[in-house]
C-alpha cells in the first residue's frame, strides 16, 4: 500500500493560488526547487486535476527550449515527464508525458491506486484534493509556507467535516524565510 502526500507551496495566510489564480509569489529558490525536484524523483505515481496538470503541461515538456532554463529546472522537467501521472478530467480527450486519463470518481480511484501501489503517490491540485482530504485519504502533507499574504483565493485545505490533528514529521526552512512544514495525518 502507498503513502498518499499532498502538497503545495502555501501562502502564509494558507492559499496556494491568490483571487486571480496567480501563483507567481510562490517561485521557488534553487534548494527548494532541488527539493521538489527530489520529492517527484521519489514519486511512485501522481495525481493532477485537469487545471494544475495544463499548467504543468504546457511548459515543461518543453522546459529545455528555454533559454532561460537554469539545470535545476531542466532536471524537474526530465523527472515530471517520466514521472507516471494519472489526470481527472471530463473534458480532455487524450494526455502525455506517462499520463493516462481518469474520468471516474476521484476518491474511488485514489482509493483503489494506493491500495494497489507501493512507495510515495502525489495528490497535485487543490480541487481534486478536496474531496480525497475530506474522505481522510491523505497520509502526508507538505506545506512551503511563503512569507507572502495573499488574502484570499484557492485554500490549501478545504472546509473540513471536523478538525484533523496532524503530527510534525519535519520542518526545514529555505532562503527567504520560507518553511517546509511536513506532517502526517494522527490517525488515532
């Protein structure tokens, strides 16, 4: 059975996007992007929604035509490409880059890829991330908290049935100030 984790680059007031859906306040230093990079390297399978994954999609499978390209982003391109992802969507006809296309109800095939798949599975994007945090599915999260407020826009977490009590596991923290919180769900 895997480990599900789900994590985002976070504002300090707890929002992975602001109101307008601009992540750009969240760019990454070098040793945290190293960091990511890392984490998908150990990445067994990763969820997307549709969104996040044509974010993703539409620029690094071509990352190397960029001039501006630094090797630690070319690096995250190699991996993400490789990397075998599984995307919900209703409206997508075909995907790339070791994806395939999932139009079944999220929980339940989440449910059912961790039960059958060892190592560490990804939950990328906070929409899909919803109802599988609400059925309690998630085992791990990783919050990089930025030392920005944004004051309103997509929440890392969504409205909780009740409160969930978490247990630290690490905290790092990156040039800039900002800080890897990682915890693990209690599940006493």
């Amino acid at each position: 059975m895997g480990t599900l984790s789900y994590g985002f680059n976070v504002s300090v007031d707890g929002y992975i996007a602001d109101a307008r859906g601009n992540i750009d306040w969240s760019e990454p230093s070098e040793e945290l992007h190293r960091y990511w990079n890392d984490f998908a390297r150990q990445t067994a399978l990763s969820f997307y929604g549709r969104r996040l994954y044509d974010l993703m999609s539409a620029y690094w499978p071509t990352a190397d035509q960029d001039p501006d390209a630094t090797p630690v982003t070319l690096d995250f391109a190699r991996v993400w490409c490789a990397m075998p992802k599984v995307v919900f969507s209703r409206t997508l006809e075909s995907v790339g880059w070791n994806s395939q296309l999932e139009r079944g109800d999220p929980v339940e095939v989440v449910r059912r890829l961790k039960a059958e798949t060892d190592g560490t599975l990804e939950l990328a994007g906070a929409t899909l991330a919803a109802p599988i945090v609400q059925a309690g599915l998630v085992d791990e999260y990783r919050m990089v908290v930025t030392p920005t407020a944004v004051g309103g826009g997509t929440p890392f977490f969504p409205t909780l049935p009740s409160w969930m009590s978490l247990r630290l596991l690490e905290n790092r923290t990156f040039p800039g100030g900002t800080v890897l919180l990682r915890y693990e769900a209690k599940r006493d």
